[in-house]
C-alpha cells in the first residue's frame, strides 16, 4: 500500500513514555486532511487513523505517526484564509505583549504559518517565525516576517540561540499537537527560553473534543489531544510548569497555556487546579469515558448519512462549505461523496481547483456558490459557524439552508 514506510505504530505514549496505550477508536485507513490533490486519478498515500489513551497519564494521542515531512514540507492551510483568525491573532499578541514584554524583547513563533500572529506584536520587539511548510513560509517573508524554513527541534533551538539570542517568548499554536517528539520540543524549548521567560501554547482543548463530539478533530497532523492533567505531566519532566492557562472558543474550543520555569517565583493560577479536578470529575481517567465517545462518533455518522440519503433526490443540490481537514475527515469516515456534494466552496486560493483527498469532491471558490446557490450547505467548518450564517444571510433569507454536523447534527 503506498505510503508504508511513511507512517509508523508506537508502542509507548509520548508524554510518560510507559507501553500502556488502549485503542478507543478507529477510524479507518485514510489520506491525510490536507492531501488536496489536482485530480482524481491522483495515486493518494493512505495510513491508519486510530486514537489511543494511555492508561498511566491518561494522554490521548494516535497509536501511529505519519512522517511530519510528507504531512507539512508542502502545506494547504494559511491561517489568514479564515478571517475570524484574524482578530484572535491579534488579540493574542496584544495580550502576551503587555503582559510578559518589554521593548526590543525577542519573540519566536513555532509553526508561524503566514505570519498571523508574530506581524501582529509591536514594532518594538524582535520577532522570528519557523515554519518547515516552505511555501507557506515564502508567504511569511512575503509579508515581512523573518522566518526559518524548519521543523522546531534541539537543534534548531541551539542554532537560534547562538546567532539571536534566548527568547523573552516562545509561542506555539495548533502545532504542539502536531509534534510526534515531546520531549525534544520541550528540550528545545528548555535550550532557548530565557529564565524568566514564558511558553505560551494554544491547542484544541481534549475536554471540548469530548464534550461536543469532534471526532472529525483526530487526524494524522493532529498526533497528541491535550488535557491540562497531561500537559503538566510533560512539562514538569523540564522543571517546568502551567503558570496560568485561559479558556478560549476559537476552532471549537482551544486552551492557551502559559508555561514557565518552576524557578520563576509565580504560583499557578487557580483555573490550572479547577481544570485538572474538573477532567478527573468528567472521568478522563477512565477508559469507558472514551468508548463513549467513539459510540458518539458511530451514532453523529449514521444521523448525518441518513439525513442527507433522505435529501440527496435529483431535484436537491447539496454542496459543502469550508474544506478544511477536520471536513475531510467527516467525509471520509461518513462516506459522503461526489455523488453526493456537487462540490465544496473554500476562501483558500491553494484549495481552489484541487479535489478532496479520499472522496475527490472538486473544491471551488466562493463566487460559485453566490453564483448557483445550493439548496442545502453541509457545513464542514462548523467552528466559524457564527461567522459563517452571518455572512451568508443573502443565500438563507433566499430559502438556503445549513446542514450543521457537529456537535448535533441539525439544518438552520
Ligand atoms: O490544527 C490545524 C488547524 C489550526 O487548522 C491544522 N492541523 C489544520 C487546520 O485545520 P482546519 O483546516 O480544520 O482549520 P480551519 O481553520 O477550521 O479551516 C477552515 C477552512 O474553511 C479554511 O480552509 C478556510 C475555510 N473558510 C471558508 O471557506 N469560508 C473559513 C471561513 C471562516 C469562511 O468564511
Ligand atoms: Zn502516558
């Protein structure tokens, strides 16, 4: 099967490293999210997607690694394509700004994609982006950014340090998940944040995943599924530990944490203590809480293939709205194809003209939609939900209607 030697099984889990993983779902064996391809006779790499707690520290993460080469050198996904973003990138990087920077202080950013976030701080402070998609990162230096064309790594961390000095911040959002080596992330980050600095990390949030049924989250980019209980395990194997760490709505529900050395004389916020009780309280160490949640993801794709059997007749039109990874997941898992979205409208020119990967649905751009409006729109980028039927009143107040997936399937 093409792509064997690309993905491998782990046997131990990546934050304590004990061999006591227990398979809770599985779901199946697909192309990655973001393999877009340029046609549908493409020969698409597929590897097995299945998701794993482990029994000692309770880390949910997939029982195999897909080569992060193959997944991220040639990337689809540009931050700023989705405008919400936008303002929440700049929110963010007021906030660490006033809260741990001084003038001409350095801030390097893992995963910087196309700037969104870093070309937001100030004009005062030094800034500098690694990103190892060299076509995103192109766009990065486009817009002025600085950025080094890398997987974040000890290495990496020892040659930044060298020629710009320790980081006054280290920021990492949607990409820690990302990262099948922990702990030679957290070595890395150990070599090049300066002793009083701050590790600040955004990461879909697993209580959120859980709660509201996102199964359509687990994909190969997105190795490890973070709760705060096992966030502390894998930072205080560095002298480490969650100053602080804030709830936020962003992608479905996102945890931004702030990690600090234990030297830096700061107790930890109550929210990291209230979080952790709340986990155990919600039965995050118990493997029946993720049987249950796989039973969801059964019942969510039979609610949603029966609805659109019952509306997919020759007089209907049914597209999709939004491709983002998560999407293809749910169309993949669901077996909904061609046959039954005439296509799927995305704001990503680098999406534009290619065909999903798996179910091979033509992706268009936005005219199309106002052009041939559909009769129903299955929404795959639920989490800009709001913004979204915000945006498109003209197509609803004209009789269009919404197909929501998650966290219930539903039509507004
Ligand atoms: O972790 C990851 C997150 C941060 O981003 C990555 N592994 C990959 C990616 O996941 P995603 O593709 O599920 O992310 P989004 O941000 O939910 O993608 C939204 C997609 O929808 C983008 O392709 C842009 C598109 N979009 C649109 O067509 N019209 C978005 C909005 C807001 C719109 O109005
Ligand atoms: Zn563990």
């Amino acid at each position: 099967m093409p792509g064997d030697d690309l993905s491998w099984r782990r046997t131990d889990c990546r934050v304590c490293h004990e061999e006591t993983l227990y398979p809770f779902l599985d779901l199946g064996t697909i192309p990655p999210a973001n393999g877009f391809v340029d046609t549908p006779e493409a020969d698409e790499p597929a590897y097995p997607l299945e998701v794993v707690v482990c029994e000692t520290c309770n880390h949910v993460q997939l029982h195999d690694t897909v080569d992060g080469e193959s997944l991220f050198r040639e990337y689809h996904y540009f931050s700023s394509a989705s405008s919400p973003l936008i303002a929440h990138f700049g929110s963010y990087a007021s906030t660490i700004e006033s809260q741990y920077l001084d003038d001409d202080d350095f801030v390097v950013e893992i995963g910087c994609n196309d700037g969104i976030l870093l070309n937001q701080f100030g004009p005062s402070i030094r800034k500098l982006g690694v990103d190892p998609a060299e076509n995103v990162a192109e766009t990065a230096r486009e817009r002025g950014l600085e950025t080094i064309t890398e997987f974040f790594g000890p290495d990496v961390a020892d040659r930044i340090r060298e020629d710009y000095g320790q980081a006054n911040a280290i920021c990492a959002n949607n990409v820690v998940g990302h990262i099948d080596d922990l702990h030679g992330l957290m070595t890395g980050v150990d070599t090049l944040l300066s002793s009083d600095g701050v590790f600040v990390v955004e990461v879909p949030y697993l209580l959120d995943l859980i709660s509201n049924h996102q199964f359509d989250t687990i994909y190969h980019e997105h190795i490890s599924y973070f709760s705060i209980r096992a966030f502390r395990r894998l930072v205080e194997q560095f002298d480490m530990q969650l100053s602080d760490v804030n709830r936020m709505a962003v992608h479905g529900g996102t945890i931004r944490v702030h990690i600090q050395r234990e030297s830096v004389d700061r107790s930890p916020s109550r929210t990291v203590e209230d979080l952790t009780s709340l986990e155990l309280a919600m039965g995050f160490d118990r493997p029946e809480t993720y049987d249950e949640f796989a039973t969801g993801a059964e019942r969510t794709r039979t609610r949603i293939t029966t609805l659109l059997n019952r509306l997919n007749d020759d007089e209907t039109t049914i597209v999709g709205y939004g491709a983002p990874a998560k999407g293809n997941i749910l169309l993949n898992y669901c077996d909904i194809g061609p046959d039954t979205l005439d296509y799927i409208v995305d704001t990503t020119p680098a999406k534009q003209g290619t065909y999903s990967p798996g179910m091979n649905i033509p992706v268009r751009e936005p005219a199309v939609f106002r052009a041939e409006p559909p009769d129903y729109a299955l929404l795959l980028a639920w989490n800009y939900r709001d913004a979204i039927l915000d945006k498109e009143v003209t197509f609803r107040d004209n009789g269009g209607r919404f197909i929501i997936p998650i966290p219930y399937v539903d039509i507004v």
